[in-house]
C-alpha cells in the first residue's frame, strides 16, 4: 500500500478489487524514494520471518519488546514456557539476521539486546535513555511538551502540540541516532521532530465544556499503554481526574 500509493479503509472484497484497478496506475510510475522507512507489522509467530522474505531493510530496527499484539503467541507461549516478550522478541530478531548495513537496538530493553547476535552485518548501534541519553529534559504539560536535546555536539530546544505519554521518549532517542547515524542535518532533524503529529485518538487534546479537557487515548490498547495514559492524565490534569475506560481487547 505504501509503495504504491494507496490508503486503505475497509477490507472486503469490493476494497480489494478497488485497490487492485488503483494500483495499476503506480506501476508505471517511478518510486524511487531516498529513504523509504517501514512499519513491519507482528502481531503472530513467523509475521517478521515471512516479511523479511521479500522485504530485506538496509538497517533494522527494533524499539522494545513489550507483550502488546501478543494474543496470536497464547499457545506458542503454553508449549515453550518462554515469556511473551522473548517470544516477541525473537520473532522481531529476524529483522537483524536480514538487515544489509545495520541495526538499531534499544540498549534498555533486555530482549532486544539478547537478539543483537542474529546480525552479522557491521554497525550495531545502541540507544538509550538511560545511559548517556540524548534528550536532556522532556517536560509535559497540558499544553504540550518541552523537549531540550543534544545533537552532534550542539543543544537544541523543540515545543512540541502535544502532550506525549513517557514512551514517546525512548522512541525521540531513537529518531536522533538513527538521524546522527544517517548524517542528517541538525536543522532538518529539528524541523522533523516539531512537525511530528501522532494519529488521531492518540493523546489528542479537545477543549471541554465548563473549562474541562478530554484527552483522547481510545485508539487501541493493552495494558502498558493504558497505564501510561492514566499516569499522563495524572501528571498534567491541574485539578479533578476523570478516567472513562473500554474493553482492552488483550
């Protein structure tokens, strides 16, 4: 879909034949991108070793191994005894045994740090929070959130709209090594990082009636993230809290 240019809505079969007529046009068109960067969805055993068949990345990149999309691994898990994070983690490795040039690994996460073995290119190359982290400070309020960074010797200061759950911080260290790694100039990193938006219903803000606010965290969810969305309405609701959850489908 990304390749050829097509958002799709709806999955039945009429979409589909619809996506195929659309797609004949893009096959005739040049994409050659400079940097072309894909989500490589997993949510069940062997979804990452059967993508990295025909989609071989010049760097891999793993964020963490947390148990979210973890229901497809139930009875995987029940055979092997393992935890779902190695089992995620492993099925999320074989992006490291395919990538060309390099890898991106997130030295906090034990799981992912245990899969650095299956990549027999060159450059490994970790990020942290923890140790020698980049962002300096990531500040959240009701109105946004204040982030002071280091880049390439020099510091640097973005605002960004939103109010960004703690995560989101793990992943900004992340974009600025993969920038540093990519020689990507300081000013077009800033540019990228202040006009990055999150998808709707993802920490979106909306003004209330009576000097209320709704913070918007119904995308999807499992329990990390839900928690995390309730410690964010903690830290920036100046006054009372109102917490209206759904079903958490795992």
């Amino acid at each position: 879909f990304v390749i050829l240019g097509i958002t799709p809505s709806q999955y039945r079969f009429q979409d589909w034949l619809r996506y195929a007529i659309a797609s004949t046009g893009s096959l005739f068109s040049k994409f050659d991108p400079e940097v072309l960067l894909l989500e490589f969805g997993v949510d069940r055993p062997n979804d990452m070793k059967h993508l990295v068949t025909f989609f071989r990345p010049d760097i891999g990149i793993l964020i963490n191994s947390n148990n979210t999309h973890s229901a497809n691994f139930e009875k995987l898990q029940e055979t092997t005894k393992e935890t779902f994070e190695r089992l995620i983690a492993k099925e999320n490795g074989f992006i490291f045994e395919k990538a060309n040039e390099a890898i991106l690994y997130n030295l906090d996460d034990p799981e992912v740090v245990s899969q650095i073995s299956r990549f027999n290119g060159k450059f490994a190359v970790p990020y942290s929070e923890v140790n020698n982290p980049s962002i300096r400070k990531f500040e959240v309020s009701l109105s946004g959130t204040k982030i002071n960074y280091t880049y390439l010797g020099q510091e640097f200061s973005i605002n960004h709209s939103q109010p960004l759950l703690e995560e989101y911080r793990s992943t900004f260290e992340l974009v600025i090594k993969l920038a540093e790694y990519m020689k990507v100039k300081p000013e077009n990193l800033q540019k990228g990082l202040e006009a990055y938006e999150l998808p709707a219903s993802r920490c979106s803000i909306f003004d209330g009636l009576k000097e209320t606010h709704i913070l918007d965290s119904s995308y999807n969810s499992s329990f990390v993230p839900t928690a995390s969305a309730l410690k964010l309405l903690k830290d920036i609701a100046p006054k009372r809290k109102v917490a209206i959850l759904g079903d958490m489908r795992e």
